[in-house]
C-alpha cells in the first residue's frame, strides 16, 4: 500500500522528521504500508541536502520504500495514488484530499499564527471525517487507524453558498 505525506507550501521541521523516524515507518509497515511518498516543502531534516536541487531522492528504511521531494507543481497524481495521506492541517489540502474520498491523518502545526489548523482539524474530526495526530502520537494514530471508520465527506455543493448569500442578504 500506498502513504502520501505533504507539509505544503510551508515548512513542518518536526512532522518530516517524524516520517522518517523508525517509529512511524515502522507503524506504517504493520499497516501494511510498503510505500512512502514525502513531500517535504522547506523543511529543514536530516536528509534535506539531498534534494536541495529540487531532485528527489530514494532510500529504504524499517521495511518501507521511501521517495522524497521539496515540490511538485501538483499533488493531484499523489493523492489519487495513495492509500493513506498525512498532512499538515491546511484547509486546501484537507479539502482536496477528503472530496477525493481519499481516508486521512492530519498533523496541525502549533507553530502557525492563531493555531487555526487545530481548530479545522478539531471540528473535521469531530464530525468523523479524518484522525487527527500530533507530531508525537503519529505512531500511535497510524497503529489505530481504521478507515473504515471514517465518513465519507460530502460532495461539494455551491448552491450551498448562494443560499447562504441570498438569505443573509434578505433575498430569500
């Protein structure tokens, strides 16, 4: 099977470093995961001098093979491919992985003003549409995750928002 990993376009130092950690990958290997794509972003970690040239570079670990990367101009052809994505909370990411129907772990980073990823993890989670983590349960959350327990999210509606407008406006 198939895990993707994204930071975005930002930096997640402590989310990176934990991918590569024994512990996670050897969490995703009990799950079954075999494969490991990691887009990195600016992260700083061990290995980031490898790909400084926006290369990718390819190691294997703890029994996953492991592919890793700054940026693509799309994440489109990762997350249809994957399995499993764990991400950063950021509402774009979040949004184009779960209407993809694709099962996910986020990771808000408490590093960011207003720890807003926290607050949109929180409530997607409540409402069981992904798991949330820490950097430092990641582990634990792969071993328990189960995405048959994850609802589905619904499909995009934009009368939706023209509803919401037109009676705040006093249309309807």
């Amino acid at each position: 099977m198939f895990a993707f990993v994204t930071v975005g376009s930002t930096k997640f130092d402590s989310l990176i470093q934990a991918v590569f950690a024994e512990e996670v990958l050897l969490s995703l290997s009990r799950q079954g995961y075999t494969n490991l794509v990691v887009q990195c972003g600016n992260s700083t970690f061990d290995l980031a001098s490898t790909i400084k040239d926006g290369g990718s570079h390819h190691l294997r670990n703890a029994g996953v093979d492991i592919e890793f990367w700054k940026f693509k101009p799309s994440l489109q052809e990762e997350y249809e491919k994957a399995d499993l994505v764990i991400s950063h909370a950021g509402s774009g990411t979040i949004l184009d992985v779960l209407r993809m129907g694709k099962p996910m772990i986020v990771v808000p980073n408490p590093t960011l003003l207003d720890n807003h990823q926290e607050e949109l993890s929180s409530a997607l989670k409540e409402l069981g549409h992904l798991k949330a983590s820490t950097v430092e349960n990641l582990p634990r959350t792969i071993d328990e995750f189960d995405a048959s327990n994850i609802k589905p999210f619904p499909p995009f509606d934009g009368s939706r928002f023209a509803r919401i407008v037109d009676e705040a406006m006093g249309f309807i």
